[in-house]
C-alpha cells in the first residue's frame, strides 16, 4: 500500500480529480490502495524460490473474486517444526525464499506464502482481512507455528492473526510501522492528495472492509500479546522510519530490537549477519531481552 513508482501523470491526474470530484477521487485511491503492483523478484530470490515444493491451496472465496476456486500458493522447504514467512503487500514469497534454507538447516520446516492476488495466487485485489484469513487458514491445516517472520504489511496481518487465536513461539517482526496512519499517510503522498482525501479513503476502506481501519495499528495490540518478539529495522528505511520501531519496541514487552544499519526498507534477508541473528532467535539462542545494533554498511547488497 506504500507506493514508490507513481509518475507525474498520475499525480496530476489525482489532483484534477480531487478538484472537479473529490469523492470520485477518493474511490479511485481506494481502487489503488486495493491493488497490489506486481512484484519484481530479484534473480537469487527466484532461485530460492525455485528450490521449494509448490502447491496451490484451495481457499474461501475472495470478496474481490467471482471464481469460486479461488486459492492461494504455499511453497515449502524442509522438514520439523513450522516457521511460517510472511511477505510485504505488493511482495510474494520471493521477498522472503532467501531465509528458508537457513532456517531449513536449522532444524525447521519454512513455509511461504503468495497472499490473494500476489505473486502467483490469483486475483488483481485484495485487503489485509483476507492476508489475515490465509494466515489463519494456514494455521488450522497445520496445527500451528513455530515461528512467524512476517516483512511490513505483513506483519501487521500476522501481528492481527495472533490477536485472533494464531498462536506462535518466537515472532519476528521486518520493517513494520507501528500506526496504519503511517501507511495510509504514505500513500496519499505518494499519489498526491489533501489531508481531506485522506480521510475520504479512510472512511471508503472503514465501509469496505467492514471494521475501522484504525484496529490494524498494531501499536494497540502488541501490548497485550503476552509474547515476545524480535523487531528488524533498518536505521535508514526510508519506506516506514526508523522511529516507527522504537515505538513499537518501547510498548512491546520484553521485545528485542534489531537495528540494521545500511539494508534499506527492504535489504535485510540479504545479509548473512542479520539472517544470523533472525535464525538465532527463533532457534531460541538468542537473548530476548535487550536491543542489538549491526552496521551494515558498505557491504549492504540486494534490496534497498
């Protein structure tokens, strides 16, 4: 939902727009905010990918499809206890593939997931409640998690999926905002809209949704999990800011933070150092108290 490739027509177009109909305007950002852009994997991503054991799961019809066999796309690596990767929205399981062989020789079975209208799951929409039921789904026909390791938007679905009966040992939470404001303010500078259109889309995705866009400020859960997780951000995101982290980790109970320094929003399974740490803390070496600091630095590759 954060958009980065918006060009100037587009921009232009939402400005007219909000001028001449300001409530045709706000339906049109809420047709946008719906609509994953497809997602790019980068060639050592693919490869990952392509090591898994893929299938298509049968899934409850999407509000936003007709098709009746509507499904989403699991791959799997590995064998042992689950450790469920979750991607960012306009991502797929590419994004996150690069940890799995890790953690595959670390003892787990790693599981990722395409969420409706992603990666190779069909549709051309979705929302956050439907990522929520896929990750609940998931759980039922497998009898439960080791692990989550969920990126962004991602997280927010899992963070909510546990207030809805997911249940987890170890949690880790990549690049996430504390406030849904943030991704919704993010994204209407991002096509160019008033602070007025703001609150139109707000209230359009309240309506689509049915449930008010404020109860995925994942702020307002984690207090009350009762679990602890592992928080990587990098110093530098310059997608959702660092101060999004400290927020979360300053009223997250014996939460840890990982602050990177040099992976960008999006570089960090890319780094052996971090994958280190991730893969230590779901194994449970980890420490689970107290905030860790890694300079990444000019050795940062991949994604940023």
């Amino acid at each position: 939902m954060i958009l980065t490739d918006i060009n100037l027509f587009t921009r232009l177009h939402f400005k007219f727009l909000e001028k001449v109909s300001p409530k045709s305007s706000a339906r049109k950002a809420l047709n946008l905010w719906l609509t994953p852009t497809p997602y790019k994997p980068s060639e050592p991503e693919m490869l990952c990918l392509q090591t898994a054991e893929m299938k298509r799961v049968l899934f409850k019809e999407s509000v936003y499809q007709s098709s009746a066999d509507t499904y989403y796309t699991l791959y799997t690596w590995g064998s042992g206890p689950i450790v469920l990767l979750l991607h960012d929205w306009s991502a797929s399981a590419a994004q996150v593939a690069p940890l799995a062989q890790h953690l595959v020789r670390a003892g787990f079975q790693v599981m990722a997931v395409d969420a409706l209208a992603h990666g190779d799951s069909p549709g051309r929409q979705t929302d956050l409640n439907e990522f929520i039921e896929v990750i609940k789904d998931l759980h039922q026909k497998n009898g439960g998690f080791h692990a989550i390791l969920a990126f962004s938007l991602g997280a927010v679905a899992a963070v909510m999926a546990l207030q809805q009966g997911v249940e987890v040992k170890r949690l880790v939470v990549c690049s996430a905002a504390a406030s849904i404001d943030t991704y919704l303010r993010e994204f209407t500078s991002a096509i160019g809209v008033s602070r007025q259109t703001m609150g139109r889309i707000s209230t359009l995705i309240n309506t689509r949704m049915r449930r008010n866009i404020k109860d995925f400020s994942i702020i307002n859960i984690v207090p009350t999990l009762g679990m602890p997780a592992l928080i990587v951000h990098d110093k530098h995101d310059d997608v959702v800011k660092f101060a999004e982290a400290v927020t979360l980790s300053n009223l997250w109970p014996s939460s840890v933070l990982l602050q990177t320094e040099g992976c960008g929003h999006h570089g960090a399974l890319a780094h052996a150092t971090v994958v280190a740490r991730i893969v230590d803390y779901i194994v449970g070496t980890q420490r689970q108290t107290g905030d860790v600091g890694l300079d990444i630095g000019s050795t940062a590759t991949g994604r940023t």
